[in-house]
C-alpha cells in the first residue's frame, strides 16, 4: 500500500507547464533518487509533495498519519535557539516523561503508605518505557549523527550565528534523529566533505523508512537507492534500481521514445493532410471528419528535449609575472582562531585548489584574504595588478528581482535582449529570465550569478564551492571554462574529482 500517492498532476509558473498529467506513488521502502537538468522541476515536485505549493490540477495525498520532514534548498530555521536546544526538541516529550517519572519519585519520600505501591509502579512504568525507547543513550546517539555530518560546533552556538553550510548539516541531523516515515531532502551532500557522504550514504542505505533525495552526485545515488525518478519532458519515467541501472535502462527507453514519437508525427501529418484534402468533399466527408476526432482524441506525446548548451565564460584581462597573493603568519577566525598561523605564496597563473573538512576555515580564509573580515594576525597583500571576480559559497539574499533585473542592477545601460542572450547561454531561457530570483531552484540561481560574473574582466578567480547545486552540462562547462582560464585561480570544492582533473595544487587545511 503506497503511503504518498500523485495523480493528474498539472503545475505551471505563469505560461510555463512544469508538470502534465503526473503520476506518481511511494511505498515505505522506496529510496528514491530523484533526478533531472536543472530548471525541470525538481525542487517545485518536492514542494508540492511537501504541500508547500498547491497543483493546478490533479491531487497529492499522503496516507492518514504518515509523518515527513523537508531539507530544502532555501532553509529557514528559529534563529534564537541553541544548536543543543534545536536537536534536543526532537525528545521533547521523553524529557518530559522522565520530568514526570522524576515527580513520582520525589513523591515517595513522603507519601501515605496506601499511595506508595501506586506511585512506585507509575514511575517504574515510566522508567521501563524510557529504556525501551532508548533514552539512556540519547546522547551518543545524537553524537553519532553530529560526528558522521562533520558537525563539531559548540552546542551552545546560537543558529543564527552559523553559516548557511553550517545551519543546513544541523537541520539535516534533526531530520535524522526524528527518523520520520518519510524524509525529503532536497540535495542534501552540498555542503558534506567526502567522509561525512560517505557517512550519510550508509545511513540512508540502512534507513528502513522512505525518502526521497534530490541530487547530481551519481556516486551518492548509486550507493542509496531503489528508485529512480527521472523529471524530464513535463512528466516522470520510473526506473528500479541504483543510477547505473537508469542509465542503462535510459538509454533504451530514449530510443525507442524517440521511434514512437517520430512515427506518431509521421501519422498525425499524413491523417491532417487527408481531413485537409477530403473534408470539404461530399464523398469523402464522413471519413475526413472520422479521422478529426481520432486525431483530437489521441494523446500526442511531447517533443523529446535536446540537451540545451551551456557556456560557462571568464574574461581575461592581462597577466603579470609575480606573485599574485603573499600570506604571511595569517591567523584567521572570529573570536578565535581557527588553524594555526597560514604562510604560502601563490604566483600569477597558479590553480590552487584549497582543501580541508568543513568548517576547518575554507571560506572565512577568502573572506580574509579578500579583506572581507579582518585577520587576527599576521598579513595578507594581494598583488594590487589582480582583477578580481569573486563566486561567494553563501547564496546573497534572495529577491524579488527577475534575472534580467538583477544583471540590469550593476549594468543598467544592457539592453534586455542582450541580457536574455546572455542568460541564455547559461540555460536560463524563455520566463525562467523574468523570474524572480527567489522563484528559482539552486541551480538556475547559480547559473543567474555566474552569467552576471562574466561580464567581469578579471585575472584572478576565486571561487568557493562553485559546483553546488549544478547539474551534470553545467559541471562539465564550468570546468572546462577553468581549464582554459589563464589566469590564477583559487578554489574551494568538496568534488575531490573536480579539482584532480584540473591538476590543481592542493592547499590542504586542517
């Protein structure tokens, strides 16, 4: 029995159909990977599931007491709780039974002889159901979850001092300790250094609830799943088994999708050219008119999309034979530091891949060096011959400005159309460019930034966790964009394969 069922679904933004006639059912042991180019509608169908959109068409129903959590790409939490009071709220009513238990315990010091035996059995029931349900571990369960994700802040830490990577794995270890009967996680390895996927794959291999998982890492899918679902061409195709499975179940499926769709326009052009010719002539009339209503009641299938190029660009300026950044003694962090004291030289044209756990000091490193944040000691001077262009890890605030709007706000004199071409290029096509900026999924908003990053000249690249959110295209024309760059570059990126096959030297924090 399906505890989540999807029937007729129709979904549309503004004139764009995202979803025609979708059905769908998940049972509870369906790991479900669910997968497609960026700007399909991955995200929106996890929205819908979550009941945080309403279709335009058709029903989404969850079976009565079925509970499901969401990891989303935009994630707000209650910023004035501790990290300890946010995850410990998960046992809220066990601490309350134990505060329960604890009362009738208290009690017995001075109860009345006839009350004793009563008291005595309600706080050894309690104390027996509090072992049954494990509460006596509560805390190296918890500790599990938090050293598998790579969490080690300070419990205490508030989460509206955490960053967004920081706030995400927090949330997503909540999610695990509930261990409702549905999990939906909408990319949850982003901000995950190899160890901890490799920690939350076997988790969620051994989960023995459903979930279902948003993401363009084929390694993580590969070891967790069950189920493919593919979004492509307004509806879903279904695939049992792992990501290897689909692709080879894919590539049968396209071609013979293909031969079907081919022959069906075949038909439809010769059955209106025979209503064309024959409809308006006495003899052949009924049978013109017999071949209308065969047409208008056949379900046409939809055009099979090609795979729209992506061009990722980085202008170049000029080069300069020196050093382009000198560290000397740098300390980094906030209250304190957080690696020991940083020395390195990088000369102009070098490709630095800088590598470490999360939360080791990555980003507050460029944040430092950028004079973003002041360092606690030491010194770093970035040669004043670099032009930089800066991709930040941290999304900026999401807003109410279309995509043409937000390149239009640093380029007010870019005509529109040559601001849609532009966009074009990096797949945000059609409405996608006259949606606002908050309407958009993680990929399509980071292939929006990095249109506008490349009307900027430059000669030093820093970029920090630039694959985040981008599908496989994009992954493959950005690299090849930083292959060909001449300049210096400067990366951040938990995709080890990533910066290997550029033949990046590694600056390895820890």
């Amino acid at each position: 029995m399906s505890i989540m069922e999807i029937k007729n679904l129709k979904f549309s933004y503004g004139e764009k159909a995202l979803f025609n006639s979708l059905d769908l059912q998940l049972f509870p042991n369906d790991h479900l990977g669910l997968i497609g180019a960026n700007g399909v509608g991955k995200t929106t169908l996890m929205n819908l599931m979550a009941h945080r959109l309403d279709p335009d068409e058709g029903t989404i129903k969850w079976e009565d007491g079925v509970t499901f959590s969401y990891l989303d790409q935009h994630l707000q939490v209650a910023a004035d709780l501790t990290i300890h009071d946010y995850l410990y709220v998960v046992y809220k009513d066990l601490f309350q039974m134990e505060d329960q238990m604890n009362g009738y315990y208290e009690k017995l010091a001075s109860a009345d002889p006839s009350q004793y035996d009563k008291l005595l059995r309600s706080a050894e029931f309690l104390q027996n159901t509090l072992e049954e349900k494990g509460f006596y571990s509560l805390k190296s369960r918890i500790a599990n979850v938090l050293n598998g994700l790579g969490i080690d802040y300070d419990e205490n830490w508030l989460m509206m001092n955490l960053s967004s990577g920081q706030r995400v794995k927090v949330f997503l270890a909540k999610m695990l300790l509930e261990e409702r009967d549905v999990l939906l996680l909408d990319e949850p390895t982003n901000f995950l250094d190899v160890i901890h996927v490799d920690w939350l794959a076997k988790f969620l291999t051994s989960y023995k609830k459903a979930f279902v998982v948003i993401s363009h890492n084929k390694d993580f899918l590969n070891s967790i799943c069950n189920l493919i679902i593919e979004v492509e061409n307004k509806t879903i195709d279904v695939f049992k088994g792992n990501y290897d499975t689909y692709v080879e179940q894919k590539n049968l499926r396209a071609a013979l999708y293909k031969k079907q769709y081919e022959a069906q326009q075949k038909y439809i052009k010769v059955t209106q050219d025979f209503i064309d010719r024959n409809l308006v002539r006495a003899k052949t009339t009924k049978r013109a008119q017999s071949r209308r209503k065969i047409l208008e009641k056949m379900e046409v299938l939809e055009k099979p999309i090609g795979i729209k190029k992506i061009t990722f660009s980085f202008p170049f300026t000029n080069g300069f034979n020196t050093e382009a950044l000198i560290v000397n003694k740098l300390s980094i962090g906030y209250a304190k530091p957080l690696l020991p004291p940083i020395s390195l030289k990088i000369r102009f044209g070098e490709k630095i891949a800088v590598i470490g756990k999360n939360g080791v000091g990555k980003t507050t490193f460029l944040k430092t060096i950028l004079g973003n944040i002041p360092a606690l000691a030491g010194e770093s001077k970035l040669n004043p011959l670099n032009k930089i262009t800066y991709y930040s890890q941290e999304l900026e605030k999401l807003s109410e400005l279309t995509a043409v709007a937000y390149i239009q706000e640093d380029y007010p004199l870019m005509e529109d159309k040559l601001i849609r071409d532009l966009l074009g290029q990096y797949g945000i096509t059609g409405e996608l460019a006259i949606k606002t900026m908050d309407k958009l999924s993680g990929g399509e908003l980071t292939k929006v930034r990095f249109a506008k990053l490349s009307l900027e000249s430059s000669n030093l690249l820093i970029l920090d966790e630039p694959t985040n959110h981008l599908d496989k295209q994009a992954k493959e024309s950005l690299f090849k964009a930083l292959g060909i760059y001449p300049g210096t570059i400067i990366l951040v990126t938990h995709e080890t394969a990533f910066y290997k096959n550029l033949k990046m030297k590694e600056i390895i924090f820890s």
